[in-house]
C-alpha cells in the first residue's frame, strides 16, 4: 500500500528531535567529574545501557547521580572497551523474549567488571517470566555475578504485538519503581527478585514453541524484515545513527541496511519520517 506524503524536514531539524542521540553520545565522551568533599573521595558509579526506543536510557538516566558516568553497550561494544572499574557497575537493558538483547549478552561474556556492588535493572513491557535467573546464570557463568538484580515494567514497544498509543495510557508506576531501586542500590541491597517454577516453565514453553536458540534470541537479517520507503526517507540518517549493530548506511542511492539485526525496532520508533516499516513480521519460529 503506497504511503500517504508527510512533510519534510531538513537533517538538522530531525537530528535535533533525536534528544537521545544527543544525550546518549555526550555521556558516552564525556567521563564525569567525581565530587570531593574534605578529600574523602565519593564512591563513583558506572552505568552501562543498551537502549533502542528510550525506556532503558530514561531509567538509566533517572538513577545516575552526580558521580555516575553513562556508558552505551553497542557503543563500548564498537570501541572494544570491555575492561571496566569503578566503586559500583550497574547495567540497565531491555528483555526480548524474557532473555537480554544478543549484544548484552555477548558484551558480558567477554566483559572484565571490577567493582565493589555490581546491579542490574532489566526493563519489560508485559512478562518478564524468569528473566532474572537467565541473567544470574548468564553473568555468573561469564565470570561476573550481580549483586543485585531487578525487574521494571515499562511502555512496551514491541511492535508486532503492542499498540503503542494504548500502551501509553496504562500506568505502569514507574516513579514508584524507580523510588524503589533507587534505595535499593543506594543501600547497596544484596537481592535478586524472585521467581516462580511456573514463570521458569512459561519461558522454557516459550522456546519450544518458537524454536529461538536462546544464544541468538532474536538475531534477525535486517535486509529480509525492514522497508526503507525511497519517496518518504530524506536522509537524515537518524536510522544510521541509533542502530545499535550499525546496520544502516547512507550512500549516494540513499538509505541502505544490511546486517545482522537486535530486532530493537530503533530505526522504525525513531525515525522522523515514518519511512522503515516492516517487509514482512517475522514467522512463527522468531
């Protein structure tokens, strides 16, 4: 179906809407002064992220403090900066299929995290299953444990399934979920959020039922499942700049992408135009 015209916008005015390229790119180059008071020094605080619509950014953001550093997972991920110290490690990411992103799960597993109270804040939008317990095992088999880890409801963005206008209008108590970790972490709380055999028996359904191998979780080709429309794009190249895996390039014949893809929806959530749309939505076995 041909899609209706939109208006045009320049580069600069797109990019410029992109708040979190912005926000996210300056946290990443810049390293965060830590404060001193009568030459005590304050604990500083690492906060790694993988985001691709904002919620993971957004809870990032809202428990760094003064002494946090922001750190982006694909970008650290680009930059092969594996080997991370401070007093405190946090790490905030979404949950795809109950399991972390395929890029988290590869980062930590060759991740070197020293620090005193390592945590973790995974983001869902409608089940999280057992969530916890897979990244447990995941980290403690890669050599690198979690103090604390926690689950937090949010927006769902999963597009296939969710509408997103209604999903904004449910209250998923996000400030009262964040007024909680926040005092967990500041108190650095020793706790894992518990979970139920029968969450641990709907994810292990979940995967016999979509045949996904758990090491891939959803690693798609970008190529086979998004659409760039040539007569809406205007080459801002946002899409180029918030793929996480860099799938997207801007060339003399416009906008291309080809890679193997998080299945993130960045590039659709945060395009100005509207311009990627799905080819197709992925079969019964992703």
């Amino acid at each position: 179906m041909k899609k209706e015209p939109t208006q045009t916008i320049s580069r600069r005015s797109a990019l410029k809407r992109m708040g979190l390229l912005v926000a996210g790119a300056a946290a990443l180059g810049v390293p965060a002064t830590l404060a001193s008071c009568q030459n005590k020094r304050v604990p500083s605080r690492l906060l790694l992220y993988f985001t691709a619509t904002g919620n993971c950014l957004y809870v990032a953001r809202q428990l760094a403090d003064e002494n946090t550093r922001l750190l982006s997972i694909p970008q650290l991920v680009k930059q092969n900066h594996y080997n991370l110290e401070a007093d405190e490690i946090g790490i905030v990411y979404p949950i795809y299929g109950h399991m972390p992103p395929t890029m988290v799960r590869r980062f930590i597993q060759r991740a070197r995290l020293t620090a005193q109270y390592k945590f973790a804040v995974l983001t869902y939008g409608n089940r999280k299953c057992n969530a916890v317990g897979l990244w447990d095992d995941i980290s403690r088999q890669a050599g690198c444990p979690f103090d604390y880890i926690t689950t937090m409801i949010m927006v769902d963005n999963w597009l296939p399934n969710f509408d997103m206008a209604e999903q904004m209008k449910i209250d998923k108590y996000i400030p009262e979920s964040l007024s909680r970790i926040r005092a967990d972490i500041g108190a650095r709380r020793r706790w894992h959020e518990p979970f139920t055999d029968k969450e641990r028996q709907q994810h292990e359904g979940f995967l016999a039922r979509t045949g996904i191998d758990p090491e891939q979780c959803f690693l798609l080709r970008s190529e086979k499942y998004f659409d760039i429309d040539p007569g809406t794009c205007i080459g801002c190249a946002a899409c180029v700049e918030v793929c996480p895996r860099g799938n997207y390039e801007l060339t003399a014949r416009g906008v291309t992408t080809e890679g193997d893809c998080e299945f993130c929806f960045a590039c659709i959530h945060n395009c100005p135009q509207k311009a990627i749309g799905f080819k197709h939505l992925p079969d019964a076995r992703c």
